[in-house]
C-alpha cells in the first residue's frame, strides 16, 4: 500500500470551497502545486481506488450533506503567460482575475466575463458564457490530465466539441483540464474596462447577492419551447424574454408562479428565478427537492424538460 502523499489533507470541509456554502467534508483533499504532485495523487488515490472528483472555484455545484468519499483535487493559481494575443493559462486561475489581467494587457476578448464566479477549468468544461460571449470562440487549444492513462492529451478548440453549456470534459470525466491557450484581440484598455465593470455592474444590481451557483437550468431551445408550449413561447417573445435562439429559463419560471417558493432555507430567488438561493443554512437535500420541485412543476405546466446546468457531487 503506498504512502500518502503529505499534502494530501484529510477530512476537509468543502462547503466554504463552493458559493452555495453548502457540502460535507472531502474524505482527502490535495492542493496540486505541479504535475509531479498530480501524478503522486493520482497513483495513490488510484492504487487504493478511491474515487476522484475535481474541484474548480465550486460556483457550479451541489455537494452532497455527506460530502464525498475519495480525494478531492483542487489546482493552484499559476500566472497566466502572455504572448502577442494568446493568453496561456492555468485551469486552477479564476475567470474574474484573468479578464482583469487580459485588460491590463490591453487585450480584448473576455470582457462578457468580469464578474462570472469561478476558475478558468469550470469555465472551460462548462463552455461559461454572458452577455452574447462564449469561452468556447476563445479556446485555441486545452491541455488535459487523463486520470485513467495517467497522460497528457493535447486537444485542439474543434475536438472540444463546445456547444450552449457543453464540452466534450462533461462527457470524459477522466479529463482533468491542466490549462487552455486563449485567443484574444486589440483592444483600447480604457473602454474594455468601462465594458467589465458595466458588466459587474448589471450583476450586483440583477442578480440575488446570497450565495447561489448561478442560473440552476439551462434555457431550452425556442424551437423545442415553439413546439411543446407555443402560448409561453409568444409570452416570452412578447417580454424580450428570448435570445440567441433561447427562452430565458428564469421568465419561464417565474411564469409558471414558482418564484419566492421555498424549502427550509433554500428557495427560489424573486429577483432572478432561475438563481435557486441559500438564506442561510440550507442543506444539499433541501436545494435538491427544490431542483425537482422546479423541474416537476415546469414539465406539469409545459410539457418541457428542464436540465440542470449545475453539478451534483456525488
Ligand atoms: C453569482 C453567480 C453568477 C454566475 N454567472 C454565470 C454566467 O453568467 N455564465 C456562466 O456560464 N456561468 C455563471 N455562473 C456559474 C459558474 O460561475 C460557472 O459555470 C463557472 O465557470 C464554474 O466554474 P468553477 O470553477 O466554479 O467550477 P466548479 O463549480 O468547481 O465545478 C463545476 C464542474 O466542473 C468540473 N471542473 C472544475 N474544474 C475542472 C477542471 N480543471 N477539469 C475538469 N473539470 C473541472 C467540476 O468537477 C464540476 O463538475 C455563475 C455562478 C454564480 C454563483
């Protein structure tokens, strides 16, 4: 049986590492300074089979009240490099800090992100987006860690395979993303900076300010929303409620009445329904009735599926 490694901790509390406050501990938890390290935890962790979770900024996510079995692996936060117009960075470094980074550099490209909670490795597996931009149209190439064959893969933005919230890292859960080569432009530094806190902005004022992962469900497709439910297609067009092919999952709910519904501390937020909030103390198991609440209602109402944008550990 081999050693654990030293920087591997046991029995952490994941709940102040996630934005909902919510989760039970990690059996263990490493803190990967290298690949070396990676590799140290993964043969151990592997060798004793335990099973292995990644965890980005924990903005996306649900853990479980009884927290996870197995090791835990967060990244540090490396300095991005900066070549020309490409940008390499390490998956462990937050979204936010690298938009204001790039704009320091005077270069264009991530300004839609300021303010998205997170690490750029969440970022890059769940294709984050806002205001019309997409990591996905910045991503030359990602450099992955493969748990399994405990290999480097190489893969360029196309095998990425991205679309509307998704990457081919949420079908190969072996993919550990390691870092990403980005993009970007140009730009004038003074007026990318008036776009990111404009940005900044439009969240503190429209988005609920307790701690929440964000938007819960993916908005559906307007052609899936024309044809199973017409008349709340007309309503959502009718509000500006529809956008880049897409019905805002929020109007929907809120047109279905659910807005302000709770269970315990965990409730659906007035101000943007598709945030489900935590007011304080709010278990996994509350949040999770609450996820099926939402999307039992919604089928019952119109006939559609909703999925859930957010990850559920275990
Ligand atoms: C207030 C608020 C506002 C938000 N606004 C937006 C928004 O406008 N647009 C948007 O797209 N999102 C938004 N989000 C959601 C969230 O911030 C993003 O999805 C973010 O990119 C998730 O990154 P993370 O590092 O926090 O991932 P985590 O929550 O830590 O993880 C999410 C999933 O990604 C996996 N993962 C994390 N790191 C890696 C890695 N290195 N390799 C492989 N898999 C990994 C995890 O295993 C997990 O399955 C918001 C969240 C909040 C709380």
């Amino acid at each position: 049986m081999k050693q654990r490694p030293v920087f591997i901790q046991e029995n952490v509390r994941l709940a102040p590492l996630t934005t909902y406050q919510i989760g039970g501990p990690a059996q263990f938890l490493a803190k990967i300074n290298s690949l070396e390290e990676l590799t140290s935890a993964i043969d151990w962790a592997t060798e004793d089979h335990w099973p292995i979770y990644f965890l980005g900024g924990g903005s996306n996510l649900l853990i479980s009240d009884q927290g996870v079995a197995g090791l835990v692996i967060t990244l540090t936060e490396p300095e991005p490099i900066f070549t020309d117009k490409i940008v390499e960075v390490g998956a462990g470094h937050s979204l936010s800090k690298l938009v204001t980074a790039c704009i320091d550099h005077g270069l264009a490209g991530l300004e839609w992100a300021a303010g998205i909670p997170g690490q750029v490795g969440g970022a890059v597996r769940g294709n984050a987006g806002a205001f019309g931009g997409w990591l996905a149209d910045r991503v030359i190439e990602v450099v992955a860690y493969n748990i399994k064959s405990k290999q480097i893969e190489v893969i360029s933005a196309q095998d990425c395979q991205y679309a509307y919230r998704h990457s081919i890292f949420k079908d190969r859960a072996e993919l550990l993303i390691w870092s990403v080569k980005l993009a970007l432009e140009i730009g004038n530094q003074a007026e990318l900076q008036k776009i990111a806190d404009e940005h900044r902005s439009y969240r503190r004022q429209r988005h609920p300010l307790l701690p929440s992962a964000g938007c819960v469900f993916k908005n559906p497709a307007v052609d899936e929303v024309a044809r199973l439910a017409p008349k709340l297609l007309q309503a959502a067009q009718s509000v500006g409620a529809v956008s880049r092919g897409e019905v805002s999952a929020g109007f929907i709910i809120s047109q279905a009445g659910l807005a302000g519904y709770s269970i315990g501390p965990a409730q659906i937020s007035r101000q943007h329904s598709n945030f489900l909030v935590n007011n304080g103390g709010a278990t996994a198991e509350q949040m999770r009735q609450l996820i099926e609440y939402v999307k039992t209602e919604i089928r019952h109402q119109y006939n559609l599926e909703f999925i859930p944008e957010v990850a559920l550990w275990p």
